[in-house]
C-alpha cells in the first residue's frame, strides 16, 4: 500500500491512546483501529478532521505518501 497511516506515531506524541481518541471523537474502538493498521478502504472528511481536532495536528501528519513499486497491485 502507497498511503501509511501514522495514527499511532501521533497518538503517542499526545499521549493518549486510542480509545481515548475514539470516545472524545464518537467512533469506535474497532472503526479507529481498522483506520490505524491501514486496512481502512476510505476515510470520510469530517473524521480527518474531528481526529486532526483532537490531535491538534494537519492531516499530513497522519498520512504519509510512499512510492509503491507496482501501482496495479492494489
């Protein structure tokens, strides 16, 4: 996968874990940690935002963009 999700790097960095994030935004623990190993297939707008919110944070500091050697794998 191109797009890595580092949802924990920045979890840590606040302090706060994962359920904490979850109960103060309104998604569950399952949706967050779907989100978090990158198994996600779509992340809808508004919960880029409430997370960048609570994390005090810009969406790049979520996601990260890297070269994939065979863009037809997906």
């Amino acid at each position: 996968m191109a797009i890595i999700v580092n949802l924990d790097m920045m979890l840590a960095k606040r302090k706060m874990t994962s359920l904490e994030l979850a109960q103060r935004i309104g998604m569950t623990q399952a949706n967050l940690s779907i989100l978090k190993t990158g198994k996600a297939k779509a992340v809808r707008m508004t919960t880029i935002d409430l997370i960048c919110r609570e994390l005090q944070c810009q969406p790049g500091d979520l996601f990260e963009y890297v070269e994939d050697d065979d863009p037809w794998k997906r």
